[in-house]
C-alpha cells in the first residue's frame, strides 16, 4: 500500500499541472478569439468585444443614444417661431394714420401763418394806404374777398375829390368808416370809425362812399359777413403825395 501511494502522488500532480497549463492555454486562446498567432515579427493581437450573456442565445443589441425629451424639441421649436415675430415690421396702419396726423397739423400751422399774413398786409394798409378791408381790418380774407373789396375801392376812388394836402388838410389825416351793405350791393349804413379831424376831409371821404353806391353784388360767400359785420373804408391823406 505504501509503494503504490508514493508511486502515483507524483503522477497525480505531473497530471495536475499538465492540466492546468492546458486549461490556462486554452483560456488564453479563448480569451484573444482564438486568434493569437506567434511569427517572426513579434506577436500580433487582435482586439475582440467580449460580450456577457448565456452562451448560445440571442446577439446583443445596439445601445441606442439617449434622445432629448420632445418636450424640449418642440420648446426649442416654438423659441425659433417666436423670433420672426420679435422681428416684424412695424404696422404700416399705425404709421400711416400718425402721418396724416402730422400732415394734418402741418396744414393746419400753414394756414394759421397765412391768416396771420393776411392780417399783417391788411393792418399795414393803416401806414399811408388807403383802401377798403374787413371788419375793423380782418374777417374777410381770400382770393374772392380780396377782388371783392378792392372792386368796392375802385367805385369810391373814382368818386373821391381829395382836399390839396398841405393847403386844406394835413399830410397825416385820416378817417375810417364802417360800412354794411345789402346782399344787392345797396348801402345799409354807414357809421364813423375814427375822424380826422378836419371836417373838409372826413365829409368828402363820405361823399365818395356815398356816391359810389350802389356797389356790384357781392358773392354768397360774403353775404352775412357785409351785412352783419360790414366793411371798413380806410381813407389817407398821405397817400396823396405818392
């Protein structure tokens, strides 16, 4: 019994160490695919994917990407349809009621500059010129008004027998009368404004009034204006020696 035990103790460990360099090998060959090769230019390994899993079942699957969350895609959607909008023109109704608006106040300050022109010509007419303008120098402007008045001028020029300035009255003697007329053209009334002061003067200023009448009819336009407001005559000594 002592002889076969010591006989086969180195046998069983020559065996075990045979087979654990065989399993080793084998395990090495498995591990590099069964692909490793020795040559003369040294050892060349190629990689392989180890892949876990029962042996013999299905091929594993692809990882796909985690995808973003649809909610942030269309967020990011809508943040892209939002900033054409932030860049729209303006509204072209808008800008374009502010600018009749403007034009509006434009004409409005043309015309005020006008009257007031109009004004300041008919006002100067007391500087020497005599002629006929509207009520106490205004109310009656206009193309029509102005050819309508300086018709009326004309009839009371001709008819007007001026005192010699310097010898019977002054150089700067004046009168003004208000005159209202009918809308025939007919004299209503005529009342003094402002006297000159020297009778000869003021009476042949009213003669001429007088005597020139009736007066063209005047237009529609001007009809309650002559007959509630009437017409200042302006008459001037000066404007004699011009």
């Amino acid at each position: 019994m002592m002889r076969e035990d010591s006989f086969s103790q180195p046998l069983f460990v020559k065996a075990l160490v045979i087979s654990g360099i065989l399993h080793l090998a084998l395990f090495v060959w498995i591990a590099f695919g069964g692909k490793l090769r020795m040559g003369t230019e040294g050892m060349t390994v190629i990689p392989v994917t180890l892949v876990s899993g029962p042996v013999g079942g299905p091929p594993p699957q692809k990882v796909k990407s985690e995808a973003a969350p649809p909610s942030s895609e269309k967020g990011e959607a809508k943040e892209a349809k939002r900033e054409p909008d932030r860049m729209k023109k303006p509204d072209k109704s808008k800008s374009k009621a502010k600018s009749k608006e403007e034009e509006k106040k434009i004409r409005s300050a043309i015309e005020k500059i006008k009257r007031e022109a109009e004004s300041e010509r008919l006002s100067s007419q007391s500087d020497g010129v005599s002629g006929v303008v509207g009520p106490y120098g205004g109310g009656l402007t206009g193309t029509i008004a102005s050819f309508y008045l300086q018709e009326i001028w004309d009839a009371i020029r001709r008819n007007w027998s001026m005192p010699k300035v310097g010898v019977d009255v002054p150089k700067d003697a004046r009168v003004s009368f208000l005159v209202k007329l009918s809308p025939s053209g007919q004299i209503i009334s005529v009342n003094m404004l402002k006297a000159s002061g020297y009778e000869l003067f003021d009476n042949s200023a009213l003669v001429a009034i007088k005597k020139a009448a009736p007066f063209s009819a005047p237009p529609s336009m001007l009809v309650d204006t002559l007959r509630k407001e009437g017409i200042e005559v302006r008459f001037f000594a000066e404007e004699s020696s011009r």
